[in-house]
C-alpha cells in the first residue's frame, strides 16, 4: 500500500492497520466491475492494469477517466450517501485490485484527516480535468481536442523513449474518439496528418509524441 498514492501520507502502523481490510481480486480483461446506477459497495485501488471508466447512451460511449497501478476509483457512491454508481467500470487490461468495503473505508476517513486530504486533493485533480474537459467540449474543435486527448495521455501515461514521449497504453481509434468526444473517423485522419507532420508516431498501436510544442502551438 506504501505505493499508493492516497496512503502515502499514513504512517506505517496506520497502513498496516489498513492493509487487512483490502481483498484482492484478479478480473480478466474486458470485465464489467460495476455499472452506472448499482449500488456503491466497495472502494477499488488498482495493484496492476487499466480501469476504463464511462457512461453509456444507445449508441455512444463517453470515457472520463482511464485509471492505472496506484489509482483508486468507486469512491463517490461510497461518500454520497443515497446515491449509486455515476459510471461504469470496466476493465481495459487484465486487472489486480485491491477492495475496500464502504464500512472501513468511511470508518477510516472518520480516523483519519490525512487520508481525507489527500482524497480531497485528488478528487480536486479530478475536478480541474473534468473542467477542462467542459471546456475544450465547448470551445475547441475536433483535431485540438484529439491533440489536448494525446497530451493528457501522455501527461498520465508517457514514458521517455528514444524517439520521445511513449505513451505506454494500447488504445483503438474508436476509444479515442469516445474520449475526445468524436467519431473514429476523425480520429483516425487527425492521427494521419500528425504522422505526415511528424509531431507524432504509431508503431504497434502505440503513439509516441514526438513534438510537443508543435502539437501545443496548434491547439486553439
Ligand atoms: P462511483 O460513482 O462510486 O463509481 C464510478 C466512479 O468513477 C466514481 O465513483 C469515481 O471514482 C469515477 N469517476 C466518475 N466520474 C469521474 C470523472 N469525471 N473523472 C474521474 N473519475 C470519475
């Protein structure tokens, strides 16, 4: 647990005292965890894998967050008493997962202002995103959008490489449109252009951003 995020700021008798209230649970690839509108039961941290989160209509899927090793997710239920899940869970890779039932986890909020900070700091994080994401809905057209997409990616999801910056996670052009907010098609001619213009580029189905500031100076 020393290696999330929300525990870091306990002590170790405090994460110890912790730590046997978590069961893990291994979940294949592709699982649904929960569904928007379930009760909220558990709080999940991710030991390894992606966690794709998102709201559904008829025909369009909305993704508002992507979670990986050391994020937690499923907290919101939990907190806002009376009301379920404000989105789906499912898993984008195999998973390992630590869970909290609601019990221990507002038993330990109640001990525990440090955790409850740190909760508030991320839940803030969160906020920003989401704000901008209202934003760039708003204001800016689609090829800044996929662009600002990349750029987040690779904010939560880049490794250096040789080349630049890999973003270290295997995303379809449809499931990039379904976060941009777009079609597939869309995607897919923005993603060509950047690879004539050289800013980016795709091998195996990873993207590697290989100029920032020339995908930056074209956002508007
Ligand atoms: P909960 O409502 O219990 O179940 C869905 C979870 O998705 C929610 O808790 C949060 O953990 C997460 N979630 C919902 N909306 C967002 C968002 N806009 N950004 C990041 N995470 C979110």
């Amino acid at each position: 647990l020393q290696h999330v995020p929300l525990f870091q700021e306990l002590s170790e008798e405090e994460r110890q005292g912790l730590a046997p209230l978590f069961t893990e649970k291994k979940i294949r690839k592709g699982s649904v965890l929960f569904l928007e509108g379930d009760a909220g039961e558990e709080l999940f941290i991710i030991k390894s894998g992606v966690v794709k989160i998102y709201r559904l209509d008829e025909t369009k899927e909305i993704i508002l967050a992507l979670f990986r090793e050391g994020d937690f997710f499923g907290e919101m239920s939990l907190i806002s008493a009376g009301l379920t899940r404000s989105a789906t869970a499912e898993t984008l890779e195999a998973c390992t997962l630590y869970a909290l039932k609601r019990s221990a986890f507002v038993e330990y909020m109640e001990k525990s202002p440090k955790l409850c900070l740190k909760l508030l700091e991320t839940t803030m994080e969160r906020l920003r995103k989401a704000n901008e994401q209202i934003y760039d809905l708003t204001f800016l057209g689609v090829r800044s959008r996929v662009m600002k997409t990349i750029i987040r990616l690779a904010e939560q999801h880049g490794v250096p490489s040789e080349e630049g910056l890999l973003i270290n996670i295997k995303l379809t052009h449809q499931q990039l449109a379904n976060m941009v907010g777009t079609v597939r098609e869309s995607v897919t001619k923005v993603l060509q252009e950047m690879q004539e213009e050289g800013s980016l580029s795709i091998d195996k189905k990873m993207m590697t951003i290989r100029d920032l500031n020339a995908i930056k100076r074209v956002i508007r």
